[in-house]
C-alpha cells in the first residue's frame, strides 16, 4: 500500500486506522473502541481497554521463546565498560526492582521521579515503575538542584530513584549532593530515596530515607504486571516552558504502546531482533520513546550509549559503535553530526569501520541544515532521514515512512505528515495559506494516539498553550510551509521569525544558507532590535577544525551568499566567529537567549544549557558588533 493511501485511509477512517494497530499490542482488556471524545478537545485512545507496558516491551518477547536475546546493549566509552542484557535477564531485574517498590508502599497511580546517567539501570527504573502501574518522570541526570526541586514539588513523588554520579569526559557528576539539595529545596519529600552506587563515586546515604540498589532489593517478592487503563499516565515528562515554570507533559498508556510499536515498523522499517540506536539520553523525550519503550515493546535490541560523538575518544566512536553492534537504525540530533563534521570534515575515522550494518540514519530534535544532510550521505552512503517531532507528540508528526514507501528526499524537509497527523498552515487569524506561504504550523484535532492529552495538574496551562490561539487545532510553536508536493518545511520556532522592515523572514532559511560554507561548520541566526527596521538578522559562525583563514573574509563571503540566495530583503551584513554556540544538553541551540542579551534584556539563564559560561562568551561577540548593552 503506498503512503498516500494509508496516510487518506488513517485521517478518513481514524476509528479503523488505530483499532488496527492496536491489534499488535497484548492487552489484558481490549478496548472498545479507540478515540474517546466526549469531553472534546480533550480527546483520549484506548480509554476502556486494559494493559500493561512492562508486559509488552519486556514479558511478551520472553513468553514467545525470546527470552534469550539481547534487549539492551550498554556501551559506555566514558568508563570503559560494555554489557548486554537479555530479555530474560531484564525481565528478572525489573520484576526485582518493582517487587522491592510495592514492599515500600509504591502502588498504582503513584508518582516516582528517576534521576539517572545512561545506565542500563535508568530503564530498569523506569519498566519497574510502569509494572506496577506507578507514573515516572525522568529528570534529566545532572539538572541542577534549584530544577529538580521544581519538579519534586510538581510531580510530588513518592520515591526517588537515582545513581551516586553521572561520567561526563574528564569529569564525574555528584548526582547525591544535588540530589540532597533538591530535596532540602522542596516542600514536598519524598518517602525514601533508592540509590545505585557506581563504583566510580560511592555516595553517602542518609539512614532511614536512603537505599542501596541492590540491598533494597535483598529478600523481596518480584512483581507481576499490574494492568492499567488505557488513558492511565505511562508518564510525566517536563519541557521548559515561557514562564520558567515546567511544563509535565502528560503521556498515556495504551496510545503510546499503539503508536510507538506502529512507528518501528512503518517509519525506521526495522524487524525484531535488529539493534536500534537511538543516540540521545532518557532524560529527554527521544530517550523515553526509542532508547527505553519503542525498541523494546517492538522487540529490538536497544543501545545505550553513556559516551559523546567527539573526545569519547574521538570523532569515530559512532562508528565504532555501529560496527562493533552490528546497529542497523541511528537516530540522533543533527548536533551530533555537525560536531564530528567540524572534528572530522573529510571523514578519516568512517574508513577505520565497517558501517555497513546501518540501513539508515534518522535525524530529529532541531533543524537539520542541508550541507550536514548531504555530509552524512556522501560519507555513509544510507538514507539521511530528516524527521519532525516535539517532546508533546512522543513520536514524529512528519518523517518519512521508509517502512510504507521510501519517499523522494527532499533535503531540508522533514518530508511529509504521518497518517493521523492532518497538519496545517496558517496565518495568525488561523486561516490556512496557499503552498509555499510562510505560516504557523498546526495540527487539526484530534491528534493521534500517544501524543499529550493535557499537563500534569495544569489543565487551563495545556489549554491556553496549546489550543487556544487557533480553536480546533493543536499549536505546534513552529513556523514553516507545505510545497506543491505536500512536503512540510521547518523554519523556526515562532519566535524565530524575525521582521525586517515589514517582511516575515525565517532565520532557519539563513542558517542552511550560511551552513552551506565549505568553512562553516554550525551557525546559528538570531534578530536583534534596530531603530529602522524593526529588526537585523545577525549570524554566529563556528568554523570547521584546521580553519585558517581570515575570519573577515569569511564573514564577507557568507553576507554575499545570504544577499545571493535569499536576497537583499533579508538585510543580512552582521555576523562574526565564535568558538561555540550556547546549547541545551539535548543539542538545542538557545537563540532566544542570545537575542535577549544582544538587546540587552534581561534574561534567566535556562536550566538546561550545556555550559552556562558561553553565554559570557556570546555577550563579549556581541559586545564587538556594538550590541548586548546592559
């Protein structure tokens, strides 16, 4: 069946469309139906059906005579250590851990927060919690203090479940003092912490509210799955928001099983039985949906990697990964790429593996630049697959479903909407503009299954962020257009279209021309206030390692091909070189900040930077060009 065709049939039919898919999934109850809509547009799936999520991604494949095969390969180059873990051994491990969680009073519908580095230990965390029917919210490892306070006082947990530290290259991470801090900062305290101690860094316990991994374990009845109702939260997941206050978006149980099992199949075309690698970390979404659940509820092998694309020990270690695993689907951040790009520009270390395992390469999480796209296919010599999706969706709203039709590509587009994604572009009034026409990017309701029914205590918030400003749709943030062909183009977040004199412009269309500089390895465009014209794009440039020209002069160069390529509308003459680019640890690069402090406005440092020095770093380039005045 060709795309077109199961994309009509999925909006025209959704009833049928999901049914079907959910036939995949073992339930303990199979729902009647799939969309539930009577307190519209707060749409549920699968609300009256019955299942449990550890039983699909972990018990099933052992029961079907799979118990042998590997679920999780570790590999972490920060340590030097290596293991793999099979289904049956996983499930033991889990059934352990979550047998030990309801002996200490942790039961259905209760809240446990994870605080973990890329252990296999992270997930265990989180199918232990999911077995019993408990509600996870994995808080990235490392997040200061001050942010996980936040999210204890939100999410309210009964338990916490954390790791003594986390390995970054050339330096360990005290996970237990920050941890100790947040919850000195909460109001609210959690019954009792359990702590895994990595033989890096043993941690002191507090007696009576701490425990040890393993002796907490000591003695205790494994526990069996414990079925939920389909709509039950899987999940709690926090994403920053416009008010400094996080965002707990909410996933439900059974669309998220439903979709992100269809997903497997019909966008990464992988069997069971194949290594998945999804090079992210659990405390984002990307490591939710296809580290932890989808590989493994579809019966894959999955990598997880507590290591960096570059100085872990060097730009090869992805290929040394994928050889080594025999890793058959990557997906990654652009960021990642361009950072072994700018290590590695003419690829010396692919030589050195055989990557010939890998069918594709799926990239998400922020624009993918063309030049980066066409790097990775002249290099791997596979499908570079650029794909579209947010923390709020779980899974992609536009890719390309190599699994159905392996579709044209066309770089810089993410390609085209998934079935039960009716995607649409329109104007601020919310009326849909013709093809090709710059637009806020919205999704007509319902979505599909899997993605954020609400917020977690915050319904009014889900509401006026998400499906007010264009009734009947679902706000995406995101600016872009749909071709001819029905190809949807990502340009910037809203709040990067930039207004120069009158004209709506995406500063995402001047990156990718600034990033197609032979010398340029990552760029980043934001608008700066000006007196004239409203407002200036002003570009940042990191260049490619061995760069020795003049930086003027490619300064020059890019502003030339800025007015050839886009034209003299854009008014783009400012720029300058720095070392590095302000990002989240996701790979994010933050250009509201840099906006913000090129105007002088004051700004809170966001809690998920990278490296909070480079904004003093960013500040003083500005400060070169005559901007950032306090």
């Amino acid at each position: 069946m060709a795309y077109k065709d199961v994309y009509a049939a999925s909006l025209a039919d959704p009833e049928g469309f999901w049914m079907e898919a959910a036939r995949e999934i073992d339930w303990e109850r199979m729902p009647t139906r799939a969309l539930f809509d009577t307190r519209a547009p707060l749409y549920e799936w699968f609300s009256d059906g019955l299942v449990n999520t550890c039983w699909n991604a972990v018990d099933r494949h052992v029961e079907a005579g799979r118990g042998h095969q590997t679920a999780i390969i570790w590999d972490s180059p920060v340590t030097g250590s290596k293991r793999a873990i099979s289904y049956y051994e996983l499930r033991n491990r889990v059934a352990s851990l979550a047998g030990a969680l309801r002996a200490k009073g942790v039961e259905k519908g209760d809240t446990v927060i994870i605080y973990m580095p890329m252990i296999p230990e992270a997930l265990e965390a989180m199918l232990a919690c999911a077995r019993i029917g408990a509600i996870h919210s994995v808080v990235f490892g490392g997040f200061a203090a001050n942010e996980l306070a936040v999210r204890i006082d939100d999410a309210r947990p009964k338990c916490i479940i954390a790791a003594s530290c986390g390995i970054e290259p050339g330096r360990t991470v005290h996970y237990k003092p920050l941890l100790d801090g947040a919850i000195g900062m909460a109001t609210h305290k959690p019954e009792f912490c359990v702590i895994f101690q990595r033989e890096q860094e043993v941690a002191q316990l507090i007696e009576g509210r701490d425990f040890n991994w393993h002796g907490f374990q000591y003695g205790v009845e494994p526990a069996e799955c414990v079925p939920v109702e389909g709509s039950h939260p899987a999940y709690i997941l926090y994403t920053s928001g416009t008010t400094g206050q996080p965002k707990g978006v909410v996933r439900p149980t059974g669309g998220h099983l439903v979709a992100l099992n269809w997903t497997m199949r019909n966008i990464y075309d992988v069997e069971p039985g194949d290594v998945y690698w999804a090079a992210s970390d659990v405390g984002w979404v990307v490591g939710h949906s296809y580290i932890c659940y989808a590989p493994l509820i579809y019966g894959c092998t999955t990598v997880v990697f507590e290591g960096k694309p570059v100085g872990t020990p060097d730009a090869g270690t992805f290929w040394r990964v994928i050889e080594e695993h025999g890793v058959r689907a990557l997906f990654t951040a652009p960021t990642a790429f361009r950072a072994i790009k700018r290590e590695d520009p003419k690829g010396e270390f692919l030589e050195k593996y055989d990557t010939s395992c890998l069918k594709a390469l799926f990239l998400a999480g922020e624009r993918a630049d063309p030049d980066t796209i066409q790097w990775a296919l002249d290099k791997l010599k596979v499908p570079v697959i650029d794909h579209w999706w947010q923390t709020e969706t779980g899974y992609a709203i536009a890719a390309n479903p190599l699994g159905i039709e392996a579709l044209s590509v066309k770089i810089g587009s993410p390609s085209v909407p998934m079935p039960g994604w009716d995607v649409r572009i329109l104007d601020e009034a919310g009326h849909p503009v013709p093809a090709g026409t710059l637009g806020a990017i919205a999704v007509k309701l319902p979505l599909p299954p899997g993605t954020l029914p609400t917020l977690w205590n915050a319904e009014a918030r889900f509401l006026k962020s998400y499906l007010e400003h264009f009734p009947g749709h679902y706000e995406t943030g995101d600016a872009g257009y749909v071709d001819e062909d029905g190809y949807l183009y990502i340009m910037a977040r809203t709040d990067d279209v930039i207004n120069v004199a009158g004209h709506r412009l995406s500063t995402g269309a001047m990156e990718e021309v600034l990033a197609s500089h032979p010398d340029v390895a990552e760029c980043a465009v934001i608008g700066v206030s000006d007196a004239l014209k409203g407002q200036l794009p002003l570009g940042f440039l990191c260049l490619n390692a061995g760069t020795t020209r003049d930086h003027a002069e490619i300064v020059g160069e890019v502003v030339a091909l800025v007015r050839e390529k886009i034209g003299p509308v854009a008014a783009f003459k400012l720029a300058t070189v720095v070392d590095r680019l302000p990002k989240t640890r996701s790979g994010k690069i933050l250009r509201a900040t840099m906006a913000k402090i090129a105007d002088g406005e004051a700004f809170r440092t966001p809690a998920t930077i990278d490296d909070p020095a480079i904004l003093d770093e960013i500040r003083g380039a500005l400060q070169g060009l005559g901007y950032a005045k306090a």
